[in-house]
C-alpha cells in the first residue's frame, strides 16, 4: 500500500475548523458490471469483475486511519436548519477519530461520512470519503477494510463464531448463511453477541447513535429527494458512491458508481440496505448477509422540528402522527394560527384549519412541520409524518 500523510484543515461548524492528518491513497476503481436494478428484495452481487485504474498508481488497500485534531471536537450537535454542522469524536480500528455530523431535511441528526473515511465526500466518487465496507451483523473487527483478507466460514457460521477473526468472509455457505427474520444487528459491545444478535458498530460513536433503519433511510431518501448517485452526493448526508463487495469472492463492484448502504433489518435474502443506484434509490433493497456494503450512522432521540425546541408540549396535542391527512389539535388555549412548513423551510399556503383539525391531506407525502401560535402568545412546533 502506497500512502502519503497530508494536513487537511476542515470547517465542522460555527468558529471551528479540524486539523488532521489523513491517509492519501488510490483506489482501483471498476468498469462497467452487469447488474444492480432495483426491486424490494434486491441483490447486488451480479456481474463480470474488471478492474480500471482512473490514475496513474493504483493501490488496493485501505488507508491507516490518521485522525489528530488541533483543536478538540466538544462532540456538538448541529443546528436545527437542514445542513448545520457539528463534529463527534470516537475510537475507530483502535484510534480516536473525529467525524462530522449534519441535520438532514428529515430532522434527524446523521454521520455526514461513512464509517471509515477519513472525509466528507467532495464529489460521488471521492475515494477518501467511500470508507469501510461491513458484512452484514458485524462490527469494527477488521473484516471491514477494503484490503482485509479474506477467510471461510467460522463455526458456528453467526455473529457467537467470530472470536478473533477480522476476515471478510467468502465462498459457500454464504457468512450467517442460516438466519431468522428475527436475528439482530443491534448489540453495543461484544457483551451482547448471540447466534442471533451482532454488535451495531454506530454503537460506538456514543449515546443514541445507531445503524438506521428501513424507515429512516426511507425519510432521508424522501426528504432529501435522493433518486440516483448525483442526488445522493448533493443531499445534506454527502452520500458517496462507495460500492460493495462480493461475498463469494470479495471483489469490488460499482465503486465510484453506485451506493450500497446498509439498515439494521432483515429481508427474505439477509439484510436490507439502501441501493442508490442509476435511476433509483430503493431504501427497501435485500441482499445476503455476506455482502460487503457503506455504514452510515444517525443519532436517535435528536430530530428537531423547527429553530425553536418544542417546551410544555404536555398542554398540546396533535395526532395521528402518522397521518393520511386529517390532524386533530388539543390545546389548553385558544388556537390563533397555525402554519405549515415542508422540510426546505418553506410555509405551505394550501392548509385548512377549522374546528380544531389541519386538512393536509393535498400535501405530497413526507415529513412536515406543524407550527401552532396560541392565544396565550406560546409557538409550539411538531414534526408529523404524512403518508
């Protein structure tokens, strides 16, 4: 592996840049593979490997994960807007690392890079921003770097069987190969493993960080209108076209070109995960548990509405939340107006309000904001769910 150290100075949010030293490398990037599409229970492991250098080196290989930071992350959430900054600090393959995080349009707070880059992706095929790829139910062992080895089976063939391996697992039967639909991929250190529970390595990160779930990835891809690569990149998330890797042979596939992002549910084939592909962005895809696909994390218990935290929320009601269109309103005070925001911050004029409910069911589905000002000069803002 050929590496180079380089400084990068980087703003994370209001008044504060990072300093750090990060890995240069190549990546040997595919041509064109047969494959891919889309579907509920898609798979992405089709397709004639060829390899295609776009430099003149190429190296296969992971880069050394280098974090030093100048100045201290304090681990700040960002902002309430749709693309504030903050910065979160953990260890990763052994060593302290600093990410950025962002407020996505769907009001959650999410790693604004995939689990083992050393940056935010700059273009969709950034390479320094296209991280590690896991097999599905597995965690930091190694396993997930691009040039770690490959090995078979372990026995037992499940998460209780990996005791000092880091090998990506190849060959048939396929890693965890006899899965139940009620296997988990949700443990927060080694203490949790089962034969049917792997750790979830956002666990790491800290408190209320996790893997997303089908849901999740479905509000994100909403919200932020991904439909393909370039709209991916250009979301909130800077999601980069990182590919993934066979699980029969642990060649790379679409890298540069497509994104595979994993969920932390199950399918019919092993594990769900986002599949952004050319003209489809399917957060419901399947593919086995082998596969070697991008983690990117999002912190729970986070999401905001508005600039404004929701306070005293116990004397207003509004429900159902989800809704088909019709909210009802309980409020201890008269009711003065009320408004509508999509997730662009911009107040929708098309809303009918009478006898205590909001009519929004001409709204396209997706995540609103519903803002109320009482009588008794409170402003209470609450996110709902249209579907």
């Amino acid at each position: 592996m050929f590496q180079n150290l380089h400084f990068a100075i980087r703003k994370i949010g209001a008044g504060l840049a990072m300093l750090t030293f990060a890995g240069s490398y190549l990546y040997a990037q595919q041509g064109p593979v047969a494959g891919g599409g889309s579907g509920s229970d898609q798979m992405g492991e089709t397709g004639y490997h060829s390899w295609q250098s776009q430099s003149q080196e190429v190296v296969q290989g992971k880069k050394t994960h280098l974090s030093k930071n100048s100045l201290t992350c304090n681990n700040t959430d960002p902002g309430s807007s749709p693309g504030d900054t903050g910065c979160v600090t953990f260890t990763y393959q052994g060593q302290p690392v600093t990410y950025t995080s962002v407020r996505g349009k769907d009001g959650n707070i999410w790693l604004q890079q995939n689990l083992g880059s050393s940056k935010v992706a700059s273009e969709m095929g950034d390479e320094a921003s296209f991280g590690d790829l896991f097999q599905w139910g597995r965690w930091d062992d190694g396993h997930q770097l691009r040039n770690s080895a490959t090995g078979t089976p372990t026995t037992p063939n499940s998460p209780d069987g990996l005791a000092g391996s880091n090998a990506f697992i190849i060959g048939n039967p396929d890693w965890w190969a006899n899965f139940a639909d009620t296997d988990k991929w949700t443990a927060a250190n080694a203490a949790g493993i089962t034969n049917s529970t792997g750790v979830d390595p956002c666990k790491a990160i800290g408190q209320d960080w996790k893997l997303p779930s089908q849901a999740e990835w479905t509000a994100i891809v909403d919200s932020e209108n991904i439909v393909n690569p370039a709209t991916a990149f250009n979301s909130q998330l800077k999601l980069p076209a990182s590919g993934y890797r066979s699980s029969s042979n642990g060649s790379f596939t679409f890298v540069g070109k497509r994104g595979y992002y994993w969920s932390s549910e199950t399918s019919g084939l092993g594990g769900k995960y986002l599949y952004v592909g050319t003209v489809i962005a399917n957060p419901s895809a399947g593919a086995m548990r082998g596969q070697g696909s991008a983690v990117r994390c999002i912190k729970t218990g986070s999401a905001l509405g508005t600039s404004d935290i929701i306070r005293n929320t116990e004397t207003v009601g509004i429900y159902p939340n989800p809704t088909n269109g019709i909210l009802n309103i309980k409020a201890d005070s008269l009711i003065e107006s009320v408004s509508v925001i999509n997730m662009v911050g911009q107040k929708l004029s098309n809303i009918q309000f009478s006898n205590n409910q909001i009519n929004i069911s001409s709204l396209s589905n997706g995540i609103y904001i519903v803002e109320l000002k009482l009588k008794n000069g409170q402003i209470f803002s609450k996110k709902v769910i249209k579907n």
